[in-house]
C-alpha cells in the first residue's frame, strides 16, 4: 500500500469521518434506523480509532490530536450534545491507544479494544439508571419477571434485573467480537483495494454543509421526556406496591438528581471543556477548516455507500457499507 505521502491525507479524511459519525451528521444516525443506533455508531467510532492510529504507525499523538478535532467540531455542530458523549468518546481515543500499543498484534488488540470500548459504555448506561432511579428500576423489573413466571408456568423464561444485566452487557461483548475482526478485516481491505479505481470517483467541488445539518434534529429534550416518562412509570409502580410514601420518595430524589445535574454540574463541566478546546482550536485552526471543508463530500460517500449496499444481506449489507464508505472517503479525488 503506497500511503508514504498520502498517508497524512488518510488519517485527516478519517478524522473527518469520526468527527461526521460523533456529530451526527450527513443523515448517518437516520441511515441505521435502528434501537441500537447509538452502539453501531459508537461501534463506527472504534473502528476509525483503530485504522487511525494504525495508519499513523501506531502514534498516540496522532490520535489524541484527531481527537481534539473530533471533540471541537463535535461542539460546533452538535452544541445539544449530552457531556457524558464526550467522556465517552474520550474514553475510546485513550483505551485504543493504551490497548493496541500494549497488544501488537492487530487482530487480537482490536477485538480486545472493541470489547472494553463497548462494555465500558454498557456499564456507564447501568450506572446511570442505578443512579437516577436507585434499586427501583431494578426492583421493578424483578417483580415484572415473577408475574411473567407465573403466566408461564414451568417455562425457561427468567426475567430478573441481573438476567437483564447480564443479557444487555453480552450483547456488547458479541458486538465488540465482531467490531474487533470487522477492523481487522478493513485493515486487510484498505491494502488489498488501495489502488482499485472503483474507489478513486470523482466529487465536484464547493460542496458545503447547509445551515440546517448543523445542529442535531433532535436535542437533550427527547432524552429528558424519556427520563420524565420512566420516572413517572417507576414512581406509580412504587406507589402501588410500595406505599405512595415511597413513590415519592423516588419522585422528589430523581429530580433531585436531574436539577443538580442539568443545571449545576453538567453546564460547569462544559464550561471547562469549551475554555480548554478554545485553547487547542487556535493551535489546530489549519487542520480544523480542512477537516470541516471535508463533511460534505462525506456526506455525499455515505450516501452512495448505503445505496450500493443496502440491497444485500443484512450482514453483509452493514459490512460492505462501512467497507465502501471508508474506502470511497480514503480515496475519492476533487474533480479540477
């Protein structure tokens, strides 16, 4: 594979791509239309993590820096996105560096980064409904599994709060396994189709992102009505089984929880993060608007990777898109 000079443009069309996935734009979220959009998206990000720093020769550096990118375009575009996406995204960056430069074989530092990547987002979602609702989720669900188990006598049906857990975090894990050979598999592909004139196509400049794709279409608001919805379900739940004491007990707490969160901690943390991005994005401004200027005409690949892919099997459909849209983004040239 010829990268030498090229490689320096391969890593920057990738960072564009992470930073596309990350904010959600070019109609990628829509694309999956799925319940499990936000693991195959996180999913996506590992992936581009992975085939970063090994196309950078395996430097932190290099990877760090395009996550810096990531994070300050992230803030731009998607000023409504949750603080703990970012920790979360950050959380990826540092685990992928440690994890493929402790494991040298790609293969298997892959498949290990993708599971702890995967898995450690897992836990932060149980964590955070541990700490809003408290034992009652749990609780809850526990007393749901007794009435299914009494509809269904002698059935192999156990529905209990750690049975949940445990079937939640191992689909994660299967996810990771396949996350892990998938970057495995890219790597091979990358070499293999890097001079394939399939994927050199020819896009038209001026290209640009419109006003309306620089926000999300949806903001925190869905995610706090889903709040609002649970908590309303677990508090008449706790009231009918538990006495209404206890059902507001759960009510005033998660509010609780929700006021100190939303209006204290998460603006003072995001108040931190913008000054210190501030501080990178003068450093980085170069690398910043090349990497903006290139969106667009992502936008345009993911498109085209969807609609050549989207007609074959469901496996194979999710692979060769993500297959063609990192191909198609390595090597698509400006028409002059």
């Amino acid at each position: 594979m010829e990268l030498g000079s090229s490689k320096k443009l391969a890593i920057q069309r990738l960072t564009a791509l992470w930073a596309l996935t990350e904010s959600g734009l070019g109609g990628l979220l829509h694309a999956f239309n799925s319940p499990f959009t936000g693991l195959f998206v996180g999913s996506i990000a590992i992936i581009l993590i992975a085939l970063i720093y090994t196309l950078s020769g395996k430097q932190w550096s290099v990877v760090l820096k395009a996550l810096t990118i990531v994070l300050i375009i992230k803030m731009a575009v998607a000023p409504h996105s949750n603080i703990t996406s970012y920790f979360a995204v950050s959380f990826q960056a540092v685990a992928g560096i440690i994890i493929l430069r402790i494991i040298p074989s790609i293969a298997v530092g892959s498949i290990v980064f993708a599971v702890v990547a995967l898995v450690e987002s897992a836990i932060q979602k149980i964590l955070v409904l541990y700490i809003l609702y408290g034992k009652t989720i749990w609780e809850a669900i526990d007393e749901f599994g007794v009435w299914v188990n009494r509809k269904f006598e002698n059935s192999f049906l156990l529905i209990t709060s750690k049975n949940v857990i445990l079937v939640y975090i191992g689909l994660y894990i299967m996810m990771g396994l396949l996350v892990g050979l998938f970057i495995a598999a890219a790597n091979k592909s990358i070499k293999k189709e890097w001079n394939n004139p399939k994927y050199m196509i020819q896009l038209d400049k001026g290209l640009s992102v419109g006003e309306h794709d620089m926000q999300r279409k949806k903001s925190n608001y869905t995610h706090l009505i889903f709040i609002m919805i649970t908590l309303l379900i677990l508090t008449l739940f706790a009231s009918l089984t538990q006495g209404i004491g206890q059902g507001f007990y759960l009510l005033g707490r998660t509010m609780l929880l929700l006021g100190i969160w939303y209006l204290f901690l998460a603006p003072w943390i995001m108040k931190q993060l913008r000054k210190l991005l501030k501080k990178r994005q003068s450093k980085l401004g170069v690398e910043l608007d090349q990497t903006f200027i290139l969106l667009p005409y992502l936008k345009t690949i993911i498109t085209r990777a969807w609609s050549e892919s989207r007609d074959l099997g469901t496996f194979k459909k999710w692979y060769y898109f993500l297959i063609y849209t990192i191909l198609y983004s390595l090597r698509f040239k400006l028409k002059q």
